[in-house]
C-alpha cells in the first residue's frame, strides 16, 4: 500500500495511491492529523485506531504533492545507489 500526502485546494490531506497511480483515495483524518503527514497513520496503527476511506476520489494530476514527513522527529538519513 502507497500513501500520499497532498494538498488541494489550500487544505492537506493523506491518501491510498492506487494500483495504477491514477488516483487517491482519502483517508478519513483530521486537519492536525493530516498536516503530521504519514507519522499520522504510524501513531493510528500503533494505538489500534483503524484508518477508514471516506470515499473520495481524486484524480492525482489534480493534487500537489507534499513531503511525507513534514517535519521528522530526528534526522533523517536516506542511503542508496
């Protein structure tokens, strides 16, 4: 499963990228929650607390992508070829 942080319309959101890419699917969660980006679903899954759809479809080309940790807890360190 793919998450993506996005912003429309000025408000930030999370969503499920679908298999193809072509689309989001939103996730229900609040205005704090969504503007902590993925630690939000990190924090939900470790307390037992489901993530739930709400439905929404968006188009990815309509959507702006934002960074999926806004801002880290620690330094983040990414190494590869």
């Amino acid at each position: 499963m793919r998450y993506v942080v996005f912003e429309k319309a000025g408000a930030v959101g999370i969503g499920r990228l679908s298999d193809d890419a072509s689309a989001v699917h939103c996730l229900d969660l609040t205005a704090q929650e969504a503007a902590r980006g993925v630690l939000a679903l990190v924090e939900r899954q470790l307390a037992g607390l489901p993530l739930r759809e709400t439905g929404e479809r968006l188009p990815t080309a309509s959507l702006s992508p934002l960074p999926a940790v806004p801002r880290p807890i620690r330094n983040i360190f990414c190494v590869g070829k």
